[in-house]
C-alpha cells in the first residue's frame, strides 16, 4: 500500500487545449494518505471520473504527476501501478461460479490455493456471499453481480489502493446501506486505501473518512463530512452538502452586522467591512420561525417528512428553506425568522471568510 500524490494535475481532451474553459480536471494537487478512505463527490461531468482514472492509469494527464508513495506512475499501466478498480456497472464472468470469480485475481498471480481458498471465502463471508459460492454468476441480478465485483476488488490484500467508480448505482436502494457499511467494514479489517466517487451525499459522507468535493473541473474543499457541513469553504460545497443545502442571503456588512434590504442580521463574529460580492450563507436547521422579530418571511409550502417539516419560504426576493422539529406548530402569524449568530458563514466571490472574535 501507499500514499497518492496528485501534483499539479491537469487534463483537457481536446488535442490542444489554450485555457482553462479547455480542461475537463483543473489543475489539482492533492495527497490520499496510506490507509484512509476518501470520496470524491460532486454532480455529473465535474471531473470525479476523469481523476480517478489518471490515479488508476487508464488515462494519462495532459499536466502533472502521479505518485504512489515516491514513485513516478504518471506513464505506468494500471497492472504496474497495483491497483484494484471496481466500476459503475459490474464485470462478471457469467460461466464462472461466484468462488471462481472471487478467486480469478488470485489465480492470475499464480497464488497458493490454500491461501485462495481462505482469502475467498473471508471476502464472501463479509459481504454476504457465502451460500452461493458454487453457483454460476449467469442469470444473477445486479445487485448480487456487483456485490461479486465488490468482491473481486476487495479480494487482493496486497494493492496500492481500491478505486471505486459509482459501484452502489444499479444496487436496489435498500440494499445500498447494507453495502456501504460492508464496504467500511472492509476497509477497517485490511486498511486499504480507498476512493470512492459518487454524486450521492449520503454516500460520500457515510463511507469516507474525507470528502473531496468537485464542481466543473475543481477541487473546492477536502475535509470531514463535519468540516463540509459546518464550515464549507465555497458557496457550492454549503449548497451540494445537506438536504436542503444550504441558504444564502446578498448582504452587506459592517462589522458584527450583516444588512440584508435594510433589515439587520447579528454575526457572531466581526468581518470589518468588506467589498465585492458578499453573501450570507446558513443551514436551514440553524433558522427558527418567529412572530414579531427577525427577517420578514412568506412561506410557500410546508412538507412534513415524519422526523422533521421543512418549510419553503422566501425573504424578500430569494428563496430560504427552513428545517424544524415535526412537533412545532407552525402557525399563519409566523411571519419572521431569527437566524443563529454562530451558525452564520459570510461568503465573499463565493470563498467563505473568516471573521475575528466579536467579544
């Protein structure tokens, strides 16, 4: 196993690139540390795919390097860079039992048997494959084809590092929770180094010890999925992190005050006075509804979801959800919301800033 370096990372597929609007993965610099799981989340066409297939060396970068510990691997197949990749749709063998398939990486590195056979059936203990280790992968639905490409990638414990292309897409939506808290147990029991990418929240942010979140060819931020949802360093991360995402207001601020069409909003830090684009950005669980103080508010709609209602509104002319306990009662003269001074993050060009201490 090792460590990933991506330096300086760039990708375009047109054959002569001229500017950044030309390059599907901006330049990227980032190290995946020996043993840890990531997720590289964000929506379709952000670059997720393209990165992952310069780390596994199906494709090569128009820019930069890759390196498995400190080993240059930018121009090396994947068979030579020692990784496991499990994709989108599964890859099985249909004539092959489900041990077989299993076995099959093994067997092509001319492994003992009796280290196959152990190796085998632990894997398929784990994810739950046990009792139809001798059936025929033919004629087999999805989900259990791609618990078997699971499987196969998992079953290898001498990799550099497990690459993950969407592998829960065609999984039965019930099953996905099952194979994502397999794949975690997997990963605490041999300690591979994993990415996985996918544009599902959820997910991400149960899988991965970290997160990567891409948007149109970027890395905005890496951090914990708590990082990502209390302190989002770019306005879309606040926005593509939490359902609903996160709320944003145009402001104006002068100190410990944000103004928002005249009406003030306590900050619970003090940001001086900032120029250019400003937003305020807040989670629609850290807003309360009032009757007399606060931001005016029209609600839209209220949709009760068992646990909790969520509230569309709008303030002023933008729109603002709100999340709060199913047993609030939620009445016509509730006109106002308060939003949490601690909660609150400022945005400037869409990057949030830091305020100092407002004591």
């Amino acid at each position: 196993m090792a460590s990933i370096t991506l330096e300086n990372l760039a990708h375009s597929y047109r054959p002569n690139p001229q500017g950044d609007s030309d390059f599907a993965l901006k330049e990227v610099n980032l190290k995946w540390d020996d043993g840890h799981a990531y997720a590289l989340l964000g929506p379709s066409g952000c670059g997720k795919t393209t990165l992952l297939n310069i780390m596994s060396g199906l494709l090569e970068p128009t820019r930069g390097r890759v390196l498995f510990g400190d080993q240059d691997v930018t121009a090396a197949s994947t068979a030579e860079r020692n990784i496991a990749q499990v994709f989108q749709f599964p890859v099985v063998y249909d004539t092959m039992t489900v041990r077989d398939n299993l076995a099959f990486p093994l067997r092509n590195r001319g492994m003992e048997q009796a280290y196959i056979a152990e190796r085998v059936d632990r894997i398929a203990q784990m994810i739950g494959l046990e009792g139809i280790l001798g059936k025929k992968a033919q004629g087999m639905t999805a989900d259990l084809k791609q618990k078997i490409s699971l499987g196969r990638g998992m079953v290898r414990d001498d990799v550099n590092a497990i690459l993950f292309d969407e592998p829960l897409t065609v999984i039965d939506p019930h099953l996905k929770w099952e194979l994502r808290t397999q794949l975690k147990s997997l990963h605490r029991e041999f300690g591979h180094t994993m990415v996985y990418v996918t544009h599902d929240q959820t997910e991400a942010l149960t899988f991965a010890d970290k997160v990567v979140v891409m948007h149109e060819g970027k890395v905005l931020q890496i951090g914990t999925p708590q990082e990502l949802f209390e302190k989002p360093a770019h306005s879309f991360v606040g926005y593509f992190i939490g359902s609903p995402g996160m709320n944003f207001l145009p402001v104006t601020i002068q100190g410990c005050t944000a103004s928002v069409h005249g009406e003030s909003v306590e900050l619970g830090q003090d940001y001086g006075q900032p120029d250019g684009e400003l937003a305020l950005g807040i989670r629609p669980e850290f807003v309360r509804l009032t009757k007399d103080k606060g931001l005016p508010i029209r609600i839209n709609r209220i949709q009760d979801a068992g646990r909790h209602k969520f509230v569309n509104t709008r303030v002023f002319d933008t729109e603002f959800n709100i999340v709060v306990d199913a047993n609030q009662e939620i009445n016509a003269d509730m006109t106002n919301i308060v939003l949490d001074p601690d909660k609150i993050s400022v945005f400037h060009n869409d990057w949030r800033v830091e305020g100092r201490s407002a004591n």
